[in-house]
C-alpha cells in the first residue's frame, strides 16, 4: 500500500533561518536551483556563457541585446514565457557536443562561486539519504555541476533536438515552472516518501514545496555569504572559457563592446614586443598598461663556450617565455609541445617545438643548451589558471644541472589568455587585450649541485619534485598530481597529445 500523502504545507512558508537541524532526522531534500542554493536569482550569465562558448560572439551579443524584452517577458507576462525565449534565442542550432563541454568545463566555476553558504548548508545536511535538485534552467546545462559539487540528481527543462540528436532546435515542450516542477518531484520520488525537506525562493516553487514535509523560503539577498571552495562536494581545478568574471548585464556587455579597443590594444602591445628594444620593451609596455614585476636578481648571462641554463617555470598564459625574457633582460629560447603558427609570428621568443618523443626532445633541448642558449620550459605541460601546479615532467632534470626554478603568477580582468577548446592561436592576443594586465615574474636561486642529478645523484623524479615545490611554495600554491591528460579529459574530452590539439584547433579554425 502506497504511504499517505503528507498534508500540504500553507501557501506561506518560514525562512530559511527558521530551519532547526537538530528537530529530527532528515534525509532527502528538494531545491530550486538560482536564488536558493546559488545567491543570484538570475539565471541570464549562464545562458550568456552558453551562446559566448558554444555559439559565436554574435550569439551572445544577440541575446544581450534581448535582455530588456526577456525582463518585460519575465515581469508583465509570465516566467515560462521568459525562459522559453531564453532557451530559444541561446540554444536554437548549438551542437550538443559544444554545449556539453561548456556546461562540463566553462560553468562549474561560475555556479561554484555563487553558491550560498546557508542553504547549502540546509541542503547538504538533511540530504543523507537523497538530494533533488528542480530548475527551470536546462538540465543539459546545469547537470554536471549539480551532480559533481552538489552529489544531487537534476531535474531540469528538457530541450528537442535534430539532426540525429547532434544540434538542439532551442523549442521545449514545458518550463519546469510552477505544477510542472511539483509533478516531477512526485515522480522523482514515487513508491516512498516525498522529500523531507523542500527550499525555495520564489512563487513558482511553492507547489513542489507545498508537498514536502518541511519547507523553508530563501530570502533574496545577493549579498548572502557564499559557501567555502572546500565545503563544496568538488572543486574546481580546471576550468576553460574566456571570461574571467561572471557576465551579469554589466560585465557582458563590457567584454563584448571593448572588443575592438582591446584588440587594437593587443596590436600595439604586440608590436612593443617584436619591435621594441628589449631593454625598453617594459617601460613601453608600462606606458600601454602592462605592469610587469620583477623580484629577486635574475641569473648573471653566462660566459662565452658555456652552455646554457635551464629556466623552470610553471605555466600560466602562452605569454609566459616572453615575460621571462624581458624580466631577464636578454634572448631566451623556449621549447613547447604544441604552438600554432600565429603564435610563433607574434612571439619575439625563438620556439622549438618538442615532438613527444622523449630521446628526440631530450637530444634538441641539449644542443640548444650546449649552443650557450638559456631556455625557457614549463614541465607542467599546459597551462593552470587556479593557485594550482601540475605534476612536472622530470625530462628537464635529466638534461642539464643548470636548473633555475622561476615562478610567474598572471593577472588578467576580463580575458583569459589561454583555452583548451577554443582557437588556441589568439592566446596571447586575449591576454594582451586586457584593459591592464599584470605579470610578476620571481627568479629563484639556482639549484645546488646535491640538489640535482648529475653532481647530487638525485632521480629526476625527485629533483622535478622538488623544483615543483620550491615554485609552489613562493607562490602560495598547492602542489597537485594532476597532468595535461587530466586536464585534457576534462575539458575536451581527449588526452591532450598533439594530433588531438591540432585536431580541436582545426575545428575552431573551420
């Protein structure tokens, strides 16, 4: 026998404070998404990050520009009729493949950051047994963060596809609004009981709250204290996008119309760079708004015949050897598993290219440095944008033992100057193109002659080790075993290597 319906709770639920979490035991919840467990009621930077990422710029400027008939839609006729819109105008012909990455790689960071500290705490808590989470957003778009950071399944507007389920056609049948969301809590739990414990903040969900045995109303507050990166189930190590902050209207519509003036910018900075003395190249570039620091004395150069250090730096932009060789005052080489043939034209660094081929790649390193050339490596081998260092490759131990650790942290506002999905050859064109970036760049003293291979004995694995701790450790960073291919299978589905890089940048490139 099915158990009792639970009576309906009254149309007015208590706040969120009035929540006792030591009443009773409970184990299963239920909760809207955008103003209760995120601290913003808006969902709109999420769909603009969707049309930004897997649409065009022209998408996304589009859906701006709807933006004032969405608000109209929204306020005077009805939510559904809003987001139907919504969806519409972002998802009508994206691939689903693009948008699955996007939701997987790009919004995680910018739904983690919102969430609010007081219901995800509720929700967490008296979720045990089982955690529900019902959205008007799209569950293609919200699922992967829901499941990895808040362990919930997701419930979400279902969209149509064509084209042998590859493209979306942007209609819905329904807007998990209102009934509609009540009904799919009553089937998410059917034959036990319904959720102990419903959240909410708006009218639209008072109906699957009303058939939850407690619900609590979240109160809008923008301002809510935000949950801490560890208290969520995940965190996020990887993320891709080009945007560095969350587009709300304002910074949207920034990063779309100081386009033009921020790729002219980038010219200019770009032709500093080829054209402009060295010595000089970092009091024009202060003249342009790049600020670039220096600290601890960079290496002496070394005397004619001998051969070349080794600089060891972790990975932050692709603009990284170029800031190394102006901070040092002098030419360097770098030597990089994959660069496109833009990024070589614009760079005043020489680049070698490495092969994968670990005996080809250690003969080319050490007759670049037996020339008397100091060369620039990264042994992360590709780029992390969080306080993070990637496992180092311990090729470069056993090349020379004339190693300097160098740090190098980047600060950019509006563009990130790297991606793994997008047209990797505009890398250092976006980083260029913000308003006033920033590089500190810190030479490190040269590792001691126990502390290598060579004249200490040490295994490469320990002297990577150990360069990867001493770079953290100026930093402030957290030392990780994660590798290119983690990255890689994260963000685009593939392990990183060469052909697959080349392969994505010829898709982005057509």
């Amino acid at each position: 026998m099915a158990p009792p319906s639970p009576t309906p709770a009254p149309a007015r639920f208590p706040p969120l404070s009035a929540f006792d979490p030591s009443a009773r035991e409970r184990r299963t919840a239920a909760s809207d998404l955008d103003g209760t467990l995120l601290a913003s009621s808006s969902a709109f930077p999420y769909y603009f990050l969707v049309a930004l990422e897997a649409g065009s710029y022209l998408r996304a400027l589009a859906l701006l520009l709807l933006a004032p008939l969405l608000l109209l839609l929204y306020t005077a006729v009805s939510e559904p009729a809003a987001i139907a819109l919504l969806v519409f105008a972002t998802f009508a012909g994206l691939r689903v493949d693009d948008v699955e990455a996007v939701a997987r790689g790009v919004l995680p960071r910018h739904y983690a950051a919102g969430v609010r500290a007081d219901s995800w705490e509720v929700f967490r808590g008296c979720g045990a047994g089982r955690r529900v989470v019902v959205t008007a957003s799209p569950a293609v778009m919200v699922g992967p963060f829901v499941r990895e950071f808040l362990g919930a399944e997701v419930a979400g507007t279902e969209l149509r596809t064509f084209a042998g389920g590859r493209r979306f056609t942007g209609v819905i049948e329904s807007v998990l609004v209102g009934e509609r969301k009540r009904e799919v809590v009553q089937r998410m739990f059917a034959g036990g009981d319904l959720p102990d414990v419903g959240l909410g903040d708006r009218e639209s969900d008072h109906d699957f709250m009303a058939i939850c045995k407690e619900a609590y109303m979240v109160p809008t507050n923008k301002r809510a204290p935000r949950a801490a990166a560890d208290a969520l189930l995940s965190r996020v190590v990887f993320h891709d996008g080009r945007l560095v902050r969350r587009p709300d209207p304002k910074h949207a519509l920034f990063s779309l119309a100081y386009l033009p003036v921020g790729f002219a910018l980038a010219l200019l900075r770009i032709f500093i760079s080829l054209h402009v003395p060295r010595r000089l190249v970092r009091h024009a570039y202060r003249l342009t708004g790049i600020r670039l620091s220096v600290s601890d004395s960079p290496p002496p150069p070394l005397s004619r015949g001998t051969p070349g250090s080794l600089l060891v730096c972790n990975h932050r932009t692709s603009v990284d050897p170029i800031m190394v060789s102006i901070a040092l005052g002098r030419p360097v080489t770098c030597v990089t598993y994959s660069m496109s043939r833009l990024s070589m034209a614009i760079s005043p660094v020489p680049i070698v290219a490495l092969t994968g081929d670990r005996g080809v790649d250690r003969a080319r390193i050490t007759a670049l440095l037996e020339s008397g050339r100091d060369v620039v490596v990264c042994p992360e081998g590709t780029t992390c944008r969080e306080p993070c260092l990637l496992r180092f490759s311990a090729l470069f131990a056993e090349l020379t033992d004339r190693i300097v650790p160098v740090a190098v942290e980047a600060a950019q506002s509006t563009y990130y100057g790297s991606t793994a999905r997008g047209w990797t050859a505009m890398d250092p064109c976006f980083f260029y193109m913000n308003p006033r970036p920033e590089y500190r760049v810190t030479f490190l003293p040269a590792l001691r002659p126990e502390e290598t291979c060579g004249s200490g004995g040490r295994s490469a694995v320990e002297v990577a080790n150990h360069v990867q701790a001493v770079i953290a450790k100026v930093l402030g960073y957290e030392c990780t075993g994660f590798t290119r291919k983690d990255k890689y299978m994260k963000l685009v589905g593939n392990d990183g290597s060469i052909a697959d890089e080349c392969d994505q940048n010829g898709k982005k490139l057509a």
